[in-house]
C-alpha cells in the first residue's frame, strides 16, 4: 500500500471517494498478468467498486457532490480511496440500496442479466443450465432468471457442507440444484419429467464440467461460455453441432460494455432494471466477507482458495 498524490481536478473530472471494493478472480488475473487487459505500471488494482462523488470540475453537469458512482470499464483501480477521473468514466447508482449491493451490481448481476436476454428468447417455463452456480455470477442468474419465471438447473462441485450450499442457492430461486458427480451418475431424466430441456446453457468453468452442461442441451439451444476456471478447454462432441444444432458463444462483459459505452440510455435501462430487482429483495449480494482496507492482503489470499466466500474492502 502506497500514498500518491492526486492529480488536479480538471473542468471534466471528478473526484471520488472510494466506499467499497470487491476482490474478483479476474482482478487476481490481471495482477498476475494472465487477463485480456493488462494496464501499464504502475497500476492501481480492483475493477469493480462503489463510490461517493466529492468533488466536480466546472464543466460536469451529470454528477454532484453526494452522488454514489462505479467505475464504467474496467481497470479503472478501485483499490484505493480517492480517484480523480473524467466524468465520462462514471455511471451513477442510486443511494436507496444498499452499499454491498452498489459495490457488486455493475459486473456480476449485469453479466448474468446480459446473458439471459442477449442469446435465447427465454420465457416464462423455458429452462436455462449453468455451472459454477454458487459463483456471483450463478448466483445472480438464479435471481433474475426466478424473477423472469424462467427455472434453473444448477450444477455445482461437490464439497464439504454441500447440502447447506443446496438450500442457499434454493432460497435464492434454485429450481434444481445437482452436483457434477451426481449428474454423471444419474443424469436428469427425472428433471426433464417436470421441466424441459434447456434453451440456454451458461459455462464458466470449461473441461468436463462444460461438457456436462453442453449434453442436456435441447436442439437448436445456445451453449455461453464467459469463464474457464476450470483452465481446460471444452470438448465439443460433432454430434452437438450436426444433429442437435447446438450454437457456441462466448460473453465478456467488459467487451460488451465498452461496446455500449457511448449508449448512456441502454446502460441506464440495464442498471434500473437490476436496481428495482434489488429494492423489490428479488436481487441480493452474494454473502460477502467484508474487510477494512489495510487487510488487502487477507482478501487477495482467501479469493486464491477454492469454496470461499466473495470479499469486499471498505475504504
């Protein structure tokens, strides 16, 4: 940890303090120079955060002293507790929720939100499968797709308390939670008996995992792979391409969101909407450990392990 000084507010800019900030395992991989953005040293840490407008230059209309903003892009630096920038790298998020699900709302709950509307047209009855569904990710698709009417098969790793897994992500809106050994054993007959098969699969881990998502596919359904954590690449059987007419695509929300970045309007409509789920309790952080800001360290550590839980650093 370091002290900079900031540089001057210009007529554009804004001067922010920072309020909160996730440790992600994508920040971990651009320390560790292994993600697709990789920011000239020295560099400030941390993509995703909360915080509250101090200061405005005098040419900003859009924000005001009070307001609470995150970061448009990514590798902004959240990981400190003041930053000048111009006015234009903000999005502001209303002060009604709470301060947890302002600092986690702008990447997780989007890039599931994205991905439930941007590749199948889903309905109410229409079955979406996922992996990873304990991560943030998973576990925001499991809300927004309950709140859709849309049913969930999620699949997660086998680990000590599992059962107490299952009931959490059920009270989130889980319809079916299996893990990876138990869906190879048994596969999911008997879930097809209540649902249909899919329209959408959601793969964030890759390898073997991938391919148990990608084998209860419907035909003609959509297989979205936005993460690998598994670091193996996923096996595509030839008969999901030629008789089940299966379509792979992949997803970056950060690749989509400076796709966007100059249409205010659709990023707005995309934030109300995730921020009426949350003021209506259909939408809720994942459970944090949450950090004061000299325990970096303890955060980044604990994000490297398996089966823990996401932490937040409160400036």
């Amino acid at each position: 940890m370091e002290k900079l000084s900031l540089p001057p507010l210009r007529d554009h800019c804004v001067r922010v303090k920072m309020l909160a900030a996730p440790v992600n395992p994508a920040d971990l991989n651009m320390i560790q120079g292994t993600y697709p953005i990789l920011l000239p040293l020295p560099a400030v840490g941390g993509n995703e955060g909360v915080g509250e407008v101090m200061e405005v230059g005098r040419g900003v209309t859009g924000f005001r002293p009070g307001d609470w903003v995150v970061p448009t892009d990514a590798g902004f630096g959240t990981w400190r507790t003041e930053a000048v920038c111009g006015a234009d790298d903000l999005i502001q998020v209303p002060k009604d929720i709470s301060l947890l699900s302002a600092a986690t709302i702008w990447v997780n709950p989007c890039t599931a939100y994205r991905m439930l509307h941007d590749f199948q047209h889903l309905q109410p009855g229409s079955t979406v499968i996922q992996n990873g569904a304990n991560s943030a990710v998973g576990q925001a698709v499991i809300q927004i797709a309950a709140a859709l009417g849309v049913k969930t098969i999620n699949i997660i790793r086998d680990r000590p308390k599992r059962e107490e897994l299952v009931q959490e992500l059920r009270r989130l809106g889980a319809d079916f939670v299996i893990t990876e050994e138990e869906l190879q054993r048994e596969g999911l007959d008997r879930v097809f008996q209540e649902v249909p098969r899919p329209k959408l699969g959601l793969n964030c881990i890759g390898g073997i995992s991938g391919g148990l998502v990608l084998s209860q596919l419907n035909d003609g359904a959509t297989l979205v792979t936005y993460g690998g954590m598994a670091k193996k690449p996923l096996q595509v059987p030839a008969k999901s391409l030629i008789f089940k007419n299966i379509t792979f695509q992949g997803f970056w929300m950060t690749q989509w969101k400076r796709q966007h970045r100059k249409d205010v309007r659709r990023l707005n409509s995309m934030l109300t909407v995730l921020c009426e789920l949350v003021r209506s309790g259909r939408l809720t952080p994942p459970k944090c450990v949450q950090l004061p800001f000299p325990q970096y360290s303890q955060a980044l550590n604990a994000t490297l392990q398996s089966h823990q839980r996401k932490h937040v650093l409160l400036m």
